[in-house]
C-alpha cells in the first residue's frame, strides 16, 4: 500500500512539474527578458563633461546622441542654491563648442554652446545659460534668424550657413560666406560677413544681441 501511495504521489509532482515549464505565464517570462534586452541595444550613447566657473562652481553637461544628426542636452548647475531643475535642449544639431565666457564683465561666467548642422549647410546655432550671481541659471534668448534677416538691409543678406562662430574677448563672432542669386552652395561670390554678439540683461531674461 505504501509503495503504491509512493508511486501515486510521484506522478502527480512529475504532471505538475511539466504542466509549469509549459505553462503560458512561463512563456510570457522568456519573452519579456527578450524585449528588456532588445531596449538596452538601442540605448542612446551619454557623454558628460564638467565646467568650472571663474567662481569657483561647476556645471555638467550631458549629451545624449539620439541619431547622428540630433542630440538632447541637460545643463546641471551643481551648488548654485536656487537651481533645483535640470536645464534641457531637446532634439537640436549635433554640438561642436562649449565655452565658459563672461561677455558682460559682471564677474558670474555664461555657458555658451554651439551647434552645427548635419547636412551640406552647416548652419550654426547658438546657446546661452546665464548665471544669476550664482543663485541660479537661466537660458539666454538668442533671436532666432527671422526671414526680415534674410532681406536686402537685414543682418543676414546672403547668408546660408557655413558659418564659423567663435570668442574673443567679451564678445561671440559669427562670420558667414555670403551668397549672391544663382550662387551654388558650394561657390558663394559675395565675400563674407562677421556678426558681433554681446550679452545684456533685458526685462526678464538675459539677450545675446548683435551689435549694430
């Protein structure tokens, strides 16, 4: 009796034991590990770089590449005790500079950040965050180029792209290849053009203008 009650109670643990390892709750499992690591192959690539200010704070920038032509970026004031939040640009050009500058001589430094296009124009982008007496950070507006700019008497006459931005002194320079009608991108015969930009507080917010 107790060898059959054995052998009765070996054969319900085998039944059960194979009903579990083709169980659809089992199957289900397999496939969601499946899918985890499909999302981590297609992961964005992080690089974090560390600025410090003449005052002695820092700031971390994070780039995330989400495609060859566009990136994310997060700015993190680190102990400036107003900042709790993390500044961000969101689907912009690949970076090419960034720079710590102090354009309006006030004694707190800017970051300033420039980008660039992927395709045959380059054209270039530029970015500012502000410190506000190290209490905090702020974005700096930057006019965007407006089709009025692009008119006859406008700042940028014949531009298209191909522009080389850069510091020197307390100023941000962008020269530019200027294009007369007809031209080919890649022959402009107008010469070139050098913008100047200089930083000043306006009603609410810092401005980057160009001078006139």
């Amino acid at each position: 009796m107790k060898s059959f009650l054995s052998i009765l109670l070996f054969l319900i643990l085998f039944a059960a034991c194979k009903q579990e390892k083709g169980s659809p709750a089992a199957n289900d499992k397999q496939s969601e590990t499946k899918t985890t690591l499909k999302e981590q192959d297609r992961s964005v690539i992080t690089k974090p770089s560390i600025f410090k200010t003449s005052t002695g704070k820092f700031i971390k920038l994070i780039t995330e590449e989400k495609s060859s032509s566009l990136v994310d970026i997060k700015i993190i004031p680190i102990d400036f005790q107003n900042n709790k939040d993390t500044l961000r640009l969101t689907d912009i050009d690949p970076l090419q500079h960034a720079w710590i500058r102090d354009l309006d001589g006030n004694g707190y430094d800017e970051l300033y950040l420039i980008s660039a296009s992927a395709g045959s124009g380059s054209y270039g982008t530029i970015y500012g965050f502000a410190s506000n007496r190290d209490l905090s950070m702020t974005r700096v507006y930057v006019p965007e180029i407006s089709e009025k700019d692009l008119l006859p008497d406008g700042n940028f006459y014949g531009y298209m792209g191909h522009d080389s931005i850069y510091t020197a002194e307390n100023r941000i320079y962008r020269k530019y290849p200027i294009y007369k009608e007809g031209d080919a991108n890649c022959c402009p015969s107008g010469g070139s053009k050098t913008l100047s930009y200089h930083l000043k507080a306006g009603e609410a917010t810092w401005i980057l203008a160009i001078e006139k």
